[in-house]
C-alpha cells in the first residue's frame, strides 16, 4: 500500500485536475449558448436562399447551372471535412473522421480517385497522417468564423467541380441534435440534390412553374445565387459543428470532474485506512512494550 504521503499528493493532484475540468465546463457552456445562437441565426438566411434556389433551378431559361447538372459518370471526388480546432471533446472528431475514412475506403474500392478539403486543425493533420490528398484546408477559424475566410479553402472545390474535375462533392460534419446528442452526417455537396432544393417550395411541399425577368441576363444572376446557396451550406454546416463541439466538450469535462471526485473519494478512503492502520501498527508497539516492561 502506498504511503500516507504519497496518497495526499495524488489527492490534491487529482483536485486539482478537477479545478481545471470544472473551470472548461463552465467555459464550454458559456460558448455553447453562444454557439446555438449564431447557428440558430444562420438558418433563417440558409431557407431563404434555399427558397430562392429551388425556385430558380425550375425557371425557365436556356442557360442550367454546372451545379444542378447530374454527372453521368463519377471517377472523380471531392470531400470537405469539418472538424474542430482543439480537442478534449469526447468522440466527437473521431466519429465524424471515422465516417469519412469509412466512405473513402468504398470510393478507393470503386476507383475514384478522392481530393479533400479540411476544415478544422484535427481533420487537417488526421488526414494528412493517413496520407490523403488534402488540396486545401483552413484553421483557426475561432468562434465566430469568418465566412470570407471559410469560402476560400472551399472555393478549390467548387471550381473544380465547374471546370469537371470533380464529379461530386461531398461534405462530412457533425450535426447539433440536442445538448446530450450530437450525429455525424454526409450530405452531398454537389451536385445539388433535388431533395435539398425540394425542402424550398414551402410548407406544402408542391413544386410549381417558375419564370423571372433577369437584368441583364439569366447566367450572372444565377450564378451568384447558386455560388451564395452552397456557401450557406458550408456556413451552416460549419455553425452545426461548433455548437456540437461545445455541447460535447461540456458534456466531456462534466463527466472528467464526475470521475475525479469518484477518485478523490477511493482515494480518501485508502488514506484514511492507511491512516488508521498506522495509528493501529503504534499502539499495538506501545502496548508491546509496556507489557514487555
């Protein structure tokens, strides 16, 4: 058994681990709220252009979008991966990383050759160390992330996927189900799947005949308008992961001082034996040697 010492030196060790756990729960919690707000914030923009885009997809005009066109063939992929910066967040990383490694292996067996996008510093050097071809990534993006500074690392992608480099584009994140529940999801990117635009057309649900007076012209218009969708949807995708983050590095740390406080009490009580069993060891001495007088 360890000494008396020793045991009080573990127990203000694991105090203090306990201090910094609870301070990064608080912490954690605080941006967490923050974080449901802004992605809260985000998603009234996120249908409106969705609205805006289903509409237009259906008008009537000569020119079509590159990316509303259904590839005929896919031998080539593209894949953003949105991770978070720092860690101590529980298996939050980790599943969505596993998600994608588990896609990319089915790709590769299939033939297509994959070239990724990294959002987040953990993605960034995870699929570096599997030796992926990361064509572009951006870091630090902080808590409130710049949105001119998302776009650029994505923007690779979207202009290979217009001049036929890419024959799909995905994006893998984590989705914010509730404080206790987060998912990690693949949602296809590009092209523009019709149930992502079918989710524009309103409550209802029915799809009717468009047709717009464009000035100057159509191609421009739609252009932007498509280019201002997809990057609502990385914006979004991006929000959903932070308040994921929070939400489970919360959770994390809530669960690192519930655990340190089960060790502080194991260890107080092998202290208090070790203790008792000292006290016990030096009267037994003194009683000895009495008698022995």
């Amino acid at each position: 058994m360890a000494g008396s010492r020793e045991i009080r030196t573990k127990i203000k060790s694991v105090k203090n681990t306990q201090k910094i756990t609870r301070a990064m729960e608080m912490v954690a919690a605080s941006k967490m709220r923050k974080a449901q707000e802004r992605m809260k914030k985000a998603r009234p923009y996120g249908e409106k252009i969705r609205n805006v885009a289903a509409h237009m997809s259906r008008a009537y005009t000569e020119y079509r979008h590159p990316f509303l066109i259904e590839r005929d063939s896919v031998k080539r992929i593209g894949i953003v991966v949105v991770t978070s910066d720092k860690g101590l967040c529980g298996g939050l990383n980790t599943n969505v990383l596993r998600m994608a490694v588990s896609k990319m292996k089915a790709w590769e067996g299939e033939g297509e050759q994959l070239e990724a996008c990294c959002i987040g510093n953990k993605g960034f050097g995870f699929m570096n160390r599997i030796g992926a071809n990361v064509i572009s990534h951006v870091v630090g993006l902080g808590d409130a992330p710049d949105l001119e500074k998302l776009i650029g690392a994505v923007k690779i992608l979207l202009d290979g996927y217009t001049q036929d480099r890419f024959d799909r584009v995905y994006i893998f994140y984590t989705r914010f189900i509730n404080t206790m529940k987060q998912e990690p999801v693949m949602e296809q990117l590009l092209p523009l799947s019709d149930e992502r635009l079918r989710a524009g057309d309103g409550p209802t649900g029915q799809r009717g005949v468009w047709d717009y007076i464009y000035e100057p012209e159509a191609q421009p218009v739609i252009d932007d308008v498509m280019v201002r969708y997809v990057e609502a949807l990385i914006y979004q995708a991006l929000t959903e992961n932070m308040a994921s983050e929070q939400s489970a590095r919360m959770v994390a740390m809530k669960a690192a001082s519930d655990n340190a406080g089960s060790v502080i009490d194991e260890l107080t009580l092998i202290y208090n034996k070790s203790r008792q069993a000292a006290i016990t060891k030096e009267l037994s001495e003194i009683v000895g040697g009495a008698a022995a007088v």
